[in-house]
C-alpha cells in the first residue's frame, strides 16, 4: 500500500480547463500542471468540485487523472477526485485510477441521501476495503448536508488505509478535536484556504487549496510558514492572500478562480452548466484582488 504518512504543505484542488466547444482542453491542463509543480505545489487534487467533476463523463474523469499523473510523473503526489453518493458504483472508480498510478483517493461524503453516521462509516468502510490505495475523507457539510462527527472519523481513522481527512465543516472547535484526538501518522488537512494557519496551528498538515490555482507558490509558502512555525511569516502570507481567499468564494467554486485563470491568460473561461459565468460587479471584485497581488501584469511565469 502507497504511504501518505508524508502527505503535507499544499495541494491544488485543480480546475478542469474546457475548450470554447465545452470539451476537454486537454493542453491546457498540461500546461496548468507543469506550472503548478514547477511553482513549488507539493501535491496536486484533480476530479474534485473545483475540477467540476459532476458534469464530467466518466472517460473525462480517467482522461483528467490521466494527464495529471503522466505529466506529473512522479514528482508530486497526485491524490485523485473519487467520490459520490452510490458505494457501489465509487468502487470500480477508484480501482480504474489506481491503474492510473495515482498516489491515493479524496472521497468527498455521500451527498443528498443524507446517510446517518453508521451508513457513513460503512461507506468508507467498503471503499478502503475495496483497494489498498490511501483514501482521504472529504467532509465539507456546506455541499454534502452531512457533517461527519469527530466520533465518526475516529472510528475510520481505525480503517489502515483510511490516511487522512479534508475538513471543510469551517467549525474551528470540530477541526480541534480532530487534531486531539486523531492517531498518528493520520493526515490532517483544511478544506478552506482562510483556515490554513489555525488547522496546522492546532496541528495539522496542510491544505487542499483553490487558491493555489492562481498562487501556488504564495500558498506553499503559506503552508511551509506555518508547518515550520515561522508565525510572523505565516501570519503576513495569510494577510497579504486573504482577499484572494475570500473572493475567490464570492460566487460558487470554482466560478471565481476559474474566472482569474483567464484573466492571467492560462486557461479559456467555459463553464458547464449549471454554472454560468461570473456576474459583471464579482468580476470587477476579482480583478482587483489580482491586480493587488500582480497577476494581471504581462509576466505569466511567476506569481511570485
């Protein structure tokens, strides 16, 4: 079984770059991926929300993951999107990508049928018992209408390739818990870009970021600051992007960093609907933010 026990710092929840036609554009996810590895990223998460999976096809989904390990090449960690809320159809998914040579699963909670606390766990229980791949949880109740309770995760945490959590419940006191509480070696990581440094502060190890889509070296720097206890530093990098935190939220992910990426001429800006482009008054929000931090200027290579 691959290890994550090494998993830390900062990952990209990565957009899924679309051609004007609504198909995959398959260069530009290239180009993103090299960029972002060569921009110090220390792992990367295709197929996620971000990436828009719900309205991918499934051979776009194993086309996305594809790209991502092959041009990633071993590098950095690829931890693939594979979630949803029917265990049975998740399964063959995951043994799909594991022959794409990903390094582990994000599977986000069942969503919609709302499953108690024991469906949950045996949710996660059947898809680790699936494989031998390192399988992260993903609760982020805002999306799924289910929160998976401290007491809930322990038990998975018992699982030995259940690896790690995102957490993205934005309650501070659950994300304490967890890090009291949790075994060692289980991976600890923040599903919100604002809460980096209070999670690794209580003793975390990282974050699936939007943000690091635009700035993927200020938010491994972000992540690195603070997993070194370089406070004052941490505490500056989360002060200078925290406009960029939040607006990237002032619509539907991944609506506003999808947006900023065509702005900073990486990818075209398609949607599949049900999302739909950025309104006017959240564009003029966003390009500010960016010309803020530099990354309307003619220099695409770095973001700092």
């Amino acid at each position: 079984m691959k290890n994550l026990e090494s998993l830390k710092g900062c990952g990209t929840a990565l957009i899924t770059p679309f051609q004007s036609d609504g198909t995959l554009d398959e260069n530009a996810l290239e180009s993103l991926v090299n960029w972002q590895i060569e921009e110090g990223i220390h792992f990367l998460v295709p197929c996620g929300t971000t990436g828009e999976n719900p309205t991918m096809t499934h051979e776009e989904h194993l086309a996305v993951v594809d790209i991502t390990t092959r041009t990633a090449a071993g590098r950095i960690p690829v931890i693939a999107g594979a979630g949803g809320n029917n265990t049975t159809k998740i399964i063959p998914l995951i043994s799909e990508l594991k022959q794409l040579g990903v390094d582990g699963i994000l599977s986000v909670a069942p969503y919609y049928n709302k499953p108690t606390q024991e469906g949950i766990y045996r949710h996660y229980r059947s898809l680790a018992e699936s494989t031998d791949l390192p399988v992260i949880v993903y609760n982020v109740p805002g999306r799924t209408g289910v929160n998976i309770l401290p007491d809930t995760l322990m038990r998975l945490a018992e699982i030995p390739n259940i690896a790690g959590v995102k957490e993205a419940s934005g309650d501070i006191s659950q994300m304490g818990e967890i890090c009291t509480r949790a075994p060692e070696g289980f991976r600890i990581l923040s599903g919100d870009d604002s809460l980096t440094l209070p999670l690794i502060a209580l003793g975390g190890h990282g974050i699936i970021s939007v943000a690091s889509n635009e700035v993927p070296s200020m938010m491994s720097a972000l992540a690195a600051a603070c997993l070194e206890g370089r406070w004052k530093e941490a505490r500056d990098w989360n002060r200078k992007l925290y406009p960029l935190m939040k607006v990237n939220f002032i619509e539907s992910n991944p609506i506003p960093v999808k947006a900023a990426l065509a702005m900073m001429g990486r990818v075209e800006e398609v949607y599949r609907l049900p999302l739909t482009p950025i309104s006017k008054e959240a564009r003029r929000k966003l390009m500010s933010v960016l010309s803020d931090l530099g990354l309307l200027n003619s220099d695409k290579g770095s973001n700092g």
